[in-house]
C-alpha cells in the first residue's frame, strides 16, 4: 500500500504575523495540476500566505533525500508530501514538527474526517508526522488454479500481507513459470 501524508517541517515559517511564504515539496509530476489547484484555492481564502510549488521529484527515495540535502542547506520546505513508511528518516534527524498540537486545537476534528485509522498512518514513534493527502489501495489478481494447488482456498484468499507472501512462496516453490502483480 502506497500511503502518502504532508508533513510540517522544522524550519518552517508559516507561524509568522507577517506576510508569509509557504515552500510546498511533493512528488510525482503528473499531480502537478492537483497540486497547482489546491495552491490557487488556499492561497484565495488566505491572501497573506504565498504558496510556492517545488519541481516535483519522481520518487519517493527522491523525496527524502531532496528533502535532507534542501533542509541541511537552509531551503529546506514548509510542508512537504512524504510517504508513511519513510517518516522516520525525517522525523528522526528532527526535520519535521509533530502535528498533534494542531490536531488538538482543531474544535471539529472528528467531523473532518479523519478517522483514527486515517490519522494513525501518520504516526511514528507515539506522535502525528503527517496526514493522509492521496491514498492508493492495492489489487492483488491471482490464478486460482495455483492458489488451490497450495491448499488455498480462492473464495477465502487471504487477507493480510504475511499470508498472501506465504501463498505466493509456495506457489513459487512449485517451480512453474508465475508472474505476481500488485496494482
């Protein structure tokens, strides 16, 4: 699963009364236009604050170590795009800012719709890095013929990572040509 939040960074200056500059660094080139509309949408409810986009990188490893490099050279970002399971290279050298004050501050939270599940793919090491901006679902397609001949039943296909891995080890271990696809 490809799970995906903004985080807030350390050096960030959107804290300030006067009139402010928010650096935005995301991923991916073809959420370009997503990216450029929800600018334009906040920057017309907040005419004080400029959103610049950086180029966006292609990976999620690019993410990072842009992310590192900009940062240790001060042109680190504001709020950056991020993926869950890399947060802790970030949170851990102390690039971030937790969002739990902000969470609790706001009055309406549950309403949002960010469920506990939602708001919990940010957490890393017992606090909120970030929050889900765009989420993909992963589809598994199996041959059902191979899942039955490693005693699994097809109409009951597993439901978590670890068992699906052990059905596709066996499947591999039955030598015969196979291709796994995860979409």
């Amino acid at each position: 699963m490809l799970c995906v939040g903004a985080a807030i960074f350390a050096s960030s200056s959107a804290y300030s009364s006067e009139k402010v500059t928010i650096r935005v660094s995301y991923v991916n080139s073809y959420t370009k236009p997503i990216h450029d509309e929800i600018a334009r949408r906040f920057s017309q409810l907040n005419p004080d604050i400029t959103v610049v986009l950086s180029s966006p990188v292609e990976t999620w490893g690019e993410q990072v170590q842009r992310t590192i490099l900009d940062t240790a050279t001060g042109n680190g970002p504001d709020v950056a795009e991020q993926s869950f399971n890399l947060f802790g290279q970030i949170s851990d050298r102390g690039l971030a800012q937790p969002l739990d004050a902000l969470i609790k501050q706001e009055k309406n939270w549950q309403s949002m719709g960010y469920s506990p599940a939602l708001t919990n793919l940010g957490a890393y090491k017992g606090k909120h890095w970030g929050l889900p901006f765009r989420i993909s679902v992963p589809i598994v397609y199996f041959n059902e013929n191979l899942v039955r001949a490693v005693g699994v039943n097809p109409r009951k296909f597993p439901s978590d990572w670890n068992d699906i891995l052990q059905a596709a080890r066996k499947i591999s271990a039955l030598g015969r040509p196979t291709r796994w696809y995860v979409f």
